[in-house]
C-alpha cells in the first residue's frame, strides 16, 4: 500500500468500522475507541497507530517524522482483519456457544440429580 496517504489509510479504515463492527463516530479516532472491545488486542493497536499518524499527517511540519512502513503494515493488519469479518459467521457461533453452555449446564443438573437419587436410595 505504498501509494495510498495516510488520510486515504484512515478513510478507508473509517469506512470498514462503520461496515463490519458497526461503529459510528464524526472521526476516525472516535470510531477506533468505540471499537475497542470488538477488536483483538494486536489490531486495536495497529488502529490507534493509524489513528495518531493521521492526527500527526494534519501539520506539514510533523508529517516527516512518520515512520510509513510501519504505518502501511499496521493498516495491511487491521484492513486484513476487518475484511475477513463475517457476520453471520461470527452470529452463527454465538447461538452455537450459547446452545453449548445450555447442554452442558443440563448435563450437569441431570448428573447431579441421579447421583443425589442415588446417594438417597432411589436408584
């Protein structure tokens, strides 16, 4: 992404928060801090990284101190990330998760009754 600057960078970036993690906000800034828990930790990071490069872009004068290597790859990790976004997927294993903790947790109650009839004499 050589050729991209860093205002496109954070555009973009701003565009796919508002699409896949659903987060709304005037700036890009606001979106990375709404979007903090929906991220993993490496990603987050590699956001706020574009984030105060694009805050620091704004003055000509700072603008040459941007180290744009690792500016380009914090962007190629968080737009590979938010890419690769599904959610229907990510819907799909929460009902999972959650029909999983039921079964176990009725599991366990039909456990512990059987073995309180047992202990008892019923059984």
């Amino acid at each position: 992404m050589g050729t991209m600057t860093i205002e496109e960078m954070a555009d973009s970036l701003s565009v796919l928060f508002g699409q896949r993690l659903k987060v709304s906000g005037p700036t890009f800034d606001i979106r990375v801090q709404r979007a903090k828990a929906r991220l993993p930790r490496s990603v987050h990071r590699a956001a706020l990284e574009v984030a105060a490069a694009h805050q620091i872009a704004q003055s000509p004068k700072l603008r040459v101190q941007l180290d744009h290597d690792a500016i380009a790859s914090a962007y190629d990790l968080c737009f590979t990330h938010l890419r690769g976004l599904n959610r229907a997927k990510r819907r799909k294993g929460v009902i999972l998760d959650t029909a999983a903790r039921i079964a176990f947790a009725l599991l366990a109650v039909i456990v512990l009754w059987v073995s309180v009839l047992h202990w008892r004499g019923f059984v």
